[in-house]
C-alpha cells in the first residue's frame, strides 16, 4: 500500500531523487534472489526489482514486470498477478502507451475488486484517470478520478481526496474549463490548508495561479504566486520556490516589466542550479538572456544564451535550443555578423522542422485520439438510439399484446357473461312454464271439480224439487179427500212433517253451499231461526241463545264449517228435546283464548256414558267436529243435564 | 399507434356491452320474479278455491247420500200408504 502511495504521489508531483538509493536497493534484492526464497518472497522481489529499475532502466522494470507476472501466474498467487499487473501499467504509462497501461490496469482491479481492496482500487481509479486522460477520454478520466475520489472521501483520505481533486482540477484545464479548473485548486489549497501540508499548498497556490493567468486575471496571479513564494520560502521548498520565481517572470514579462522579470528569473535560476536541474536552468538562463536582449544588454545576453544553449543540448531540450537559436538570431542581426545570423537561421529551422514534425506527429496523434474517441462517442450515441428505438418498438408490441389480452378477456367475460344470461332466462322460463301448467292443471281440476258440485247441485235440487212435490201431493191428499180415517192421517202427517224436515235440511244446505263463506252473524242468525222453530214445535222447552260480547263480530268461517257447526249444534239440540226430557235448553257461543266455544246445555235427566250405547247422532257430530278441526266432548251425569260443547280453533 | 386506438375503441365498446348485457339481466330478472309471483299467488288462490269446491263436493256428496236415505225412507212410507189405502 505504501508503495502505491508513492506511484500516485511521483505521478502527479513528478517527483525524482532516490535513483542513487535506488542501485543499492537493486543490489540487495538481487541477493536475495540468489538465496533461493520461497515463492510469495520471489515473486515480491521481481516487483520490487521492477518498480526500483523504473527510472533506472525501463527495459529491466519491464523484464522483471513481467517475471513477477509470470511467476504469480504459474504458483496461482493472485496477489502478486495484481500487483504485477498494475507495475506493469505504470511502465507502459511511463512510455506513454497508454492503452496497454490501461489494460494492465484494469486486470489490477478485478484481484482488489474481489478482495474489497478499497485503497488499492482507489489508487487503480486515480491511475485509469490519469491515463484516460492522456488520450484525451476526458468522460473516462473524470469518471474515474471521481471514483477513487469517492474511496478517498469515504475513507477520510483527505490528502489523497486533495490529490485526486488537484488530477481532476488538471482536466477541467485541459477541457479548457479554466473556471471549474480554478474552483476545484481553491477547494484543494483549503484542503491543504487544514492538513497544514506546505508542500502541497505551495503547488496549489502555483496551480491557483496558473488557473488566474488562463482567465487573463493578473492581479489574482500575482497574488497567488506570491502567497506561494511566502510558504515555500518559510518552508525551504527550493523546487516550488523555483517554479513559482519562474512563473512570476512570465507574468512580468508579459507585462514588459523587465526588471523585476530578469530578478525573478535569476533567483529560479539560481535555485535550479543548487538543486541541478538543468532544463530548469537552462529555460531560466534563455529567459534572462531574451530580456537582456530586449533591454540592449547585449554581452549580459550572450553568456546567458550560450550558457543557456549548452544546457539545452545536454537535457536534449529541443525547444529551449530553438528559443536559444532564435535569440541569437537577433544578437547576431545587431552584430551584423551575417555569417553568424545564416548559420543560426539554419539551425533553427532545422531545429523548428524537428519540433514541428515532432509536434505535428504528437498532434495528429492527438487529434487521431481525439476524433477515435468522436467516432466511439458517436457509435456509442448511435447504439443508444437504436436501443431506444428497439425499446419503443418492444413497449409498442407490449401495448398492443396487452390491449388484445385485454380486448381477448373481455371478450371472453362478455360471452360468459351472455351465456349465463341464457342460461338464467331458460331456467326461469322453465320455472315460469312449471307454474303455468301447475296452474293450468290446478284450473282444470277446478273447473272438474266445479263441474261435479254442479251436477251435486243440480241432483240436490232435483231431490228438493221432489221432496216439494211429495209434500204439495200429501196436502192436497188430504185436503182434496176428506180423509176419516185417523191411521191414515197420521201417516200422512208423519209423511208430511219427514218430509218438510228434510226439505228444510235442504234449504240449510243450499244456504250453506251458495256461500263461500259464513259470518258469525249468518250463523247466529240461522241458529235463532232454527231455535225459534225447535221453541215453537216444543213448547214446553225454554230455549236461550247468547253470543258474549268479547266474540268478534267479524269472525267468518268457511261454508263447509259453518255448516258443520250449525248441524253440531242442531242435532245437540234436537238430542236434548227428544231425550233428556229438559225444560231449559241454553246455547252460548263464547270467545275462547285459541278460538270459539259453542256450548249447548240442557237441564235434563242426564245420562250414564258407560252404560248408555251412543247413536249415530253423537258419532256424526263427532265425526263433523273432526273435519273442521275442532274438539268435540260431551259430558254429562244423571240427574244434571246434558253439555255438549265444541271447542273451534281460530286456525282450524 | 393507429391499431392501439382501435383496440381501445373495442375495448371500451365491449366494457359497455357488458354493461348492458349485466342490467338486462337484472331487468330479466326482476320482471320474471314478478311474474312468478303472481303466478304462484294464483296458483294458491286457485288452491284455495279448489280446496273450498272440494269440500263442498265431499260434503254435498255426503248429504245427498242422507237425502237419499230419506227419499228412500218416504218412498217406503208411501208404500205402505198406499197399501193402506188399498
């Protein structure tokens, strides 16, 4: 972990200075290699090699890159795979193949993806950025410095957090978005200002600077140098102070304020060359060279240039030489040295051709990156499109399979729905046709049955039709003939009487029969004719009829049971005038608490139930009383009378 | 989109046509219950009526067996009335 940490810090601080640490410690893992270790000890040893030869020999890192990967790979040391993978990556960044750095690392990422290594995919994410951002994948490269942004944030990495946020300060400037560029440089100086990290700070400040400088705001630029220049200077940070006197003479270079340029220049200058840098130098000492020129100090110019010039040579600069060559041009145009000014115009176009080849091929690259990354945008756009398109079509198929689903189900409710209707109509057209022909049969019945008390009717009549004319020829038998002889009145009489009786029998029951139904009232009158005829033919009988008051008056009967009852109470009372030899017959009707009660008592001589044989007279009043439903009991003693009663149910 | 519209229509004119078809047959229902209750109040008064006719029939048919009885008893009288009078 901690050797990552130094991958991300020399990535984005360029940080050099332990090469000639770096041969000793080569020196010692090649023993340790020779010791024969185990495996897991090997394989850390060729890593080791291979990160400790990076800025010593590339094609030797690259050599025991890919020992360590070959190694991890046969003994299954999934660990050591990674971190040969991402070794690798870095080397191939270093020679600016960036693809296959990417490659490399992504295959890092699957180990520590797997192992939940968050550090280490932070560090992955950071590196990807870094170099989809050297092939111009600025949505890639934001995409995943964002990601080890968020790690680092999760894990309150605040200094990594502030490093990443610098990387991706970085692309906004190369997206040309200077502003958003400048936004996120002050939030990583605030970042370092809590951590109290000078260094950083001081880079920050440079960055903040720049950023100003891009947005054409001098003032702000100078202020932020400044500042810079103040933290570095208390902090002895000899390498930021240098790169900030150098920036400040830029600006006031720009600004044709040429003294304070060339002081500028001279202390990055002269900090450069304490700490050996001799590219810095050697743009320090050209820069101080063209201002002397431009100041007419013309020998000051040609030692700084030469010098400058050699410098350039040394560290291969092509574009210092080339503003070297340029300004000599100018020195040797004022010294009117012709040959001089020939020989320097031939070598700086030779020198420009070069850097513009150079250039060109780097820029066609870049444009050649560019319009590939267009293009794969395009296609991307296109596929999406087409995506959409499929998905609309399919969600229109969807529609239209859902709507005939549902048309499909409605179809099928509807056809149940009318089947059932059907079905429900012939039930009830059946049960209607069941009632129809029960009443139709029922009717017919009736009427068959009408048709029978007709022709009942019509034999009863008949009968009283006869009986009439029997009697109406007895009167005028014995009217007509005189008749002396007592036997045969009497027989005639009798004949006469049997006869009238029957017929009035008769007439009870046509009564009866042309009613449907018969009032308490009907009955009560009949019964008073009935008694009133009985008092008349037996006269030594006194007969009493009451009905209480609690009877209501509304009570009817059917004709069958009101004529049932008026022959119970008829035949009661011809009993008590024929047998029990009473003076006092009483009939009361009473209401009862379930109906009627008809009571008909006579103070007679009684009788003995047990010894006397009962006629067919108390058999038919019983047999009446059951038809009707009601309770029919005599009762009886010698010497008390005779009661009968019937007791009617309200229901019956 | 055009076929969609359609099978909305369809849809929606069935959805209706079963919203006939559900009050009709509540209407059916309705008027064949009140049918069948008239005819089962007929059907009872008819029941009724021919339970009445019935027992006048029975009770009739009782009673002009007595009054045949009788008839025959006062044939008998005249009978001997007339044997009496010979």
């Amino acid at each position: 972990m901690n050797r990552l940490l130094c991958i991300v810090v020399f990535l984005i601080f360029n940080f050099v200075g332990f090469s000639q640490d770096a041969n000793k410690i080569i020196d010692s893992l090649k023993q340790v290699l020779s010791n024969h270790p185990s495996d897991s000890l090997k394989i850390k040893a060729y890593g080791d090699l291979c990160w400790y030869y990076r800025n010593v020999s590339i094609d030797s890192a690259f050599h025991y890159g890919n020992l360590a990967l070959q190694y991890s790979k046969n003994t299954g040391n999934k660990q050591g795979e990674s971190q040969a993978y991402n070794d690798l990556g870095i080397l191939y960044y270093d020679i600016s193949n960036f693809k296959k750095s990417i490659s490399y690392y992504k295959k890092a990422m699957s180990f520590r993806e797997n192992h939940q290594d968050s550090m280490g995919m932070a560090s992955i994410h950071n590196k990807l950025g870094i170099a989809y951002q050297r092939i111009f994948k600025m949505d890639s490269a934001i995409y995943y410095a964002t990601n080890a942004l968020k790690i680092y944030e999760a894990k309150k990495h605040t200094k990594y957090a502030a490093i990443i946020k610098n990387n991706i300060a970085n692309i906004y400037q190369d997206l040309k978005q200077y502003q958003k560029a400048l936004d996120t440089h002050l939030e990583v100086s605030e970042i370092y200002s809590k951590l109290n990290d000078f260094e950083g700070l001081t880079y920050s400040y440079t960055n903040i600077g720049n950023a100003y400088l891009y947005l054409g705001d001098t003032l702000q630029t100078l202020n932020y140098y400044n500042k810079g220049i103040e933290i570095a200077e208390s902090q002895n940070l000899l390498r930021e102070l240098s790169t900030l006197y150098n920036n400040l003479g830029s600006v006031f270079k720009g600004q044709k304020k040429y003294v304070e340029a060339i002081e500028n220049y001279n202390k990055s200058l002269s900090l450069r060359t304490k700490l050996n840098d001799d590219y810095g130098v050697s743009s320090a000492a050209i820069n101080i060279g063209s201002l002397h020129m431009s100041k007419g100090e013309f020998n000051l110019a040609e030692e700084r240039l030469r010098y400058g010039l050699e410098l350039a040579k040394k560290v291969q600069a092509k574009e210092l030489e080339m503003n070297a060559y340029g300004s000599f041009l100018s020195y040797y145009a004022y010294k009117k040295n012709t040959d001089s000014v020939i020989r320097y115009q031939n070598l700086y176009n030779a020198i420009q051709d070069t850097i513009f080849n150079e250039r060109i091929t780097k820029e066609v690259l870049e444009v050649r990156e560019k319009y590939d990354a267009a293009e794969r945008e395009k296609e991307i756009q296109s596929q999406r499109a087409d995506l959409a398109i499929k998905e609309l079509n399919i969600n229109q198929k969807n529609t239209q399979i859902i709507g005939l689903v549902i048309l499909i189900l409605v179809l099928s409710l509807l056809g149940y729905l009318l089947y059932k209707q059907q079905k429900l109509k012939n039930q009830q057209l059946q049960k209607e046709s069941e009632l129809k022909e029960a009443l139709v049969k029922i009717e017919t019945q009736n009427k068959l049955q009408e048709q029978r008390l007709t022709i009942s009717r019509d034999l009863h009549d008949n009968i009283g039709a006869q009986l009439t004319f029997i009697i109406s020829s007895i009167d005028n038998l014995q009217y007509g003939f005189k008749i002396t002889n007592d036997k045969l009145n009497k027989k005639l009489a009798g004949i006469s009487e049997f006869t009238k009786e029957t017929i009035y029998e008769l007439r009870d029951t046509i009564w009866a029969m042309n009613k449907s139904e018969i009032s308490l009232e009907d009955l009560q009158g009949r019964i008073s004719n009935f008694i009133d005829k009985a008092g008349v033919s037996s006269n030594a009988v006194s007969f009493s009829f009451e009905v209480d008051n609690e009877v209501p008056k509304d009570f009817n009967f059917s004709s069958v049971k009101g004529m049932n009852i008026y022959r119970i109470i008829q035949e009661a009372i011809n009993n008590a005038v024929k047998y029990s030899q009473a003076d006092e017959i009483k009939v009361r009707i009473q209401k009862l608490s379930d109906g009627l009660g008809v009571f008909v008592h006579d103070n007679g001589k009684g009788f003995d139930g047990d010894i006397v044989e009962k006629g067919n007279g108390i058999d038919n009043m019983k047999k009446r009383a059951e038809e009707i439903g009601a309770h029919f009991s005599i009762e009886s003693h010698l010497g008390k009378g005779t009661s009968v009663v019937l007791q009617i149910k309200s229901n019956s | 989109m055009v076929f969609s519209v359609f099978i909305g229509f369809v849809i929606v004119f069935l959805l209706l046509c079963i919203v006939k078809v559900c009050f009709q047959t509540i209407r059916m229902v309705r008027q064949n219950r009140e049918k069948r209750l008239d005819l089962n109040q007929r059907l009872l008064d008819q029941e009724l009526k021919g339970q009445v006719i019935s027992e006048k029939n029975l009770y009739l048919n009782d009673f002009n067996q007595i009054l045949f009885g009788r008839f025959f008893e006062i044939n008998k009288e005249l009978i001997q009335l007339y044997k009496m009078l010979l």
